[in-house]
C-alpha cells in the first residue's frame, strides 16, 4: 500500500515540473475549468488524498509526516467546503493574475512535497 503514496508522490511532482516550467498551461487549465465542476473536483481531490495518506501512513518509511500531509488534505477540502464556490474562485481568479514567478515559487514548495512522499513511499 505504500506504492500508492509514491504514485501521488510523482503525481505531486509532475503538476509541481509543469507549474515551473509551463505555468501558463497550468494557469489555462485551471482558469479554464467550469466553475462548479472545479468546486467539487477539488474538494474530491483533498478528500481522497488526506483519506489515502491517513490509512496508509503506517506502512510508510515516515509515517508521521506521511500522517501530516494526510491531515492536511483533510483539512483542506473541509476548508474548501466550508469556504464556498464563490471564494473558491475569487481566490483562483487572484492567482491567475499574479505573475508567473510566483507560481513558480509555490512549484517549488509541490516538487519538495511530492519528492517527500515519494521518499516515504518507497
């Protein structure tokens, strides 16, 4: 089961190479999405990848930060739940005006999590 936190590993880091070296492309695809699609879409994603993590957290080389990250995601579609599409899409609509440094800046912080999850999977 700990292959699976080194797949969401390369996943995490695949979407962090592509915001480094094509933000644009990422920031189309986002801005791109249909709004409602793109509220419950995300909340799926954070869901299942806090669940995921949490269950198979013990079975990992680091089980405690692999627990972190889990709750973490947890947390954060709750946060997008609680948030509402509307501020959903304020707060992307501000990111997807921002320069492109600046996302190149948060893939480096999606490059170090995935690598970490990669390590701890494997």
């Amino acid at each position: 089961m700990a292959v699976i936190v080194s797949i969401l590993g390369v996943l995490i880091v695949t979407i962090g190479l592509l915001a480094m070296v094509q933000p644009q492309r990422l920031l189309n695809f986002t801005a791109n999405f249909p709004g409602p699609a793109r509220f419950r879409f995300a909340i799926a994603v954070w869901l299942v990848l806090g669940i995921v993590l949490l269950i198979v957290a013990p079975e990992c080389r680091l089980p405690q930060v692999v627990r972190v990250i889990g709750i973490i995601g947890f947390l954060a579609a709750v946060i997008i739940l609680l948030v509402e599409q509307s501020r959903l899409d304020a707060l992307i609509a501000y990111w997807i005006k921002r320069p492109p440094w600046i996302l190149r800046i948060s893939a480096v912080f999606a490059i170090a999590s995935g690598t970490l999850l990669l390590y701890a999977g494997a």
